[in-house]
C-alpha cells in the first residue's frame, strides 16, 4: 500500500503549533505533500526537515513569509526536482516532485487570484504553463500530483456555487482548465473517483462560520495518471484538528514503491 497525504500548512510554522507533525507521525503516511509553507530555507528547524525520520525536500519563495511547496517521504527518493522550470512561478516555490523508479509525485501550490486581478493574470499564466509540462509529464511517467490547485471544479465541489461564479477559484476560465486535464490530457481526479458524494471540502474561509456550518471548497486534490488512479482504494478529509485553513486530503494506493 502507498498512503499519500496532502496539506495546504497556511504557514509551517503555525501548523507546527497546532499539532500538524504530532498528527503526521501517526499517520503511516509513505509520503506527505505540504503547500504555503511560509518559510524560508533558514526557518527549517531539524524537526521541520527531519519529522518521524522522514526524509525532505521543498522549494522555498524567493520573497519571505510567501508560498513555499515540498514533500516528505520515509522512502528516499530516486531524484528530487526542484521546480518546472518556469522563472516566473519557480521563484515562488510552488513545485517539488520525487521519482520513485517511473513514479512521479508532486506537491504543487497553484497561485491564488483572489487578491487583485494581477494576481488572476499570473495565475491564468501558472495555468498555461502549467498544462504543457503535466502532459509531457504524463507521456514519460505515473504521476501522482497532490496539492492547493485553487480551484473547485464542479458545482458539487463548493457549497456556494451560485454565489461564486464570477470569483477567482471558480471562474469559468480555471474550471475549463482542470476539465481539459481530466477529460483530454487524461488526468484523474483520484478524490471524486472514490468519493461521489457532496459537501465533501477541503478548505473554509476565516470570515463568519464557514469551517462551523461547512461553507466549503474542494480546491485539494491528488490528480493522477489512470493506472494508479485505477489502483487508488480509500480516501478521507481529516477535519476533527483545524491545523490551517485546509483540511489535509489523505489517499490509499495499492501501490509498491520499491
């Protein structure tokens, strides 16, 4: 079995705090994806880049206190990549991946446009660069990709649906964009393959109850290649301790690394 987990810390620091590598180390997790670390390569204390024996590897931003992606795995990988060779986007840490043998598993961190619209610009330039390297991706290797994508899909991934079609995260544009990976690229949406049922999120604003009342967005996801998606048994949202404004997005494989 292959046990993945993804989490968006919201700052690895604060999640720390909360308890997040206190519950990682009883996960039996093979691999855990983490986002918006917050933090940079001097920030990493022994117990950030070594929890439970772990091994680690992550792409801090260039600007302090911002994005940040990685993984820990208690395998040692064949290779870790940092980055997808784009400039723009590399310099804000939003991409590691690991290879196992012609496994690939990446944590991603897709920007956010919710804050101006030159944020959406560059988050709509993250996405056009963004799907050449995926579908090359996919041609050479498996690919498990975990991570914040910043975007919910369909109307059964996000609890206010009517009220959100012209806000980032929900623009036709971003939905189109993660239809194109599924349904031509030929990605799988690993999550919404095991679990067809609604009101099923993965992140809550902070303002007025939405983490209560569960006014939710699914914008987590592990996406992956058919023949592991195929090979994916059970999946779960771990709500029950709030470590960040997102819920870390656990997946069961029966998969063999080695």
């Amino acid at each position: 079995m292959l046990r993945i987990i993804s989490a968006n810390l919201n700052g690895i620091r604060s999640a720390a705090k909360k308890g997040f590598f206190d519950w990682f180390g009883k996960q039996q997790a093979d691999i855990v994806c983490v986002q918006e670390l917050k933090a940079q390569q001097g920030d990493m204390t022994p117990d950030f880049l070594a929890p439970h024996g772990y091994f680690s590897c992550f792409q801090h931003a260039l600007k302090k206190g911002y994005s940040g992606a990685g993984l820990y795995m208690r395998h040692e990988p064949d290779d870790c990549i940092i980055g997808f060779g784009n400039p723009e986007f590399d310099a804000e840490g939003r991409y590691v991946e690991i290879r196992y043998g012609k496994l690939s598993v990446v944590s991603v961190y897709a920007p956010s446009g919710s804050s101006s619209d030159e944020r959406q610009q560059a988050k709509y330039r993250f996405m056009e660069a963004f799907m050449p390297h995926l579908t090359a991706l996919k041609q050479q290797r498996e690919v498990i990709l975990c991570g914040d994508i910043n975007i919910a899909h369909k109307e059964i991934d996000i609890k206010n649906w009517k009220g959100n079609l012209k806000n980032s995260g929900f623009l036709p544009e971003e939905r189109a964009w993660l239809t194109q990976l599924f349904d031509e690229v030929g990605y799988v949406d690993v999550f919404r393959k095991l679990d067809p049922r609604a009101d099923q999120y993965t992140w809550w604003s902070n303002r007025g109850q939405a983490y209560a009342k569960n006014v939710g967005w699914r914008i987590d996801y592990q996406i992956a290649t058919p023949a592991i998606a195929a090979q994916a048994t059970r999946t779960s949202i771990f709500k029950d301790i709030k470590f960040s404004d997102h819920a870390p997005l656990t997946i069961d494989y029966a998969y063999a690394l080695r």
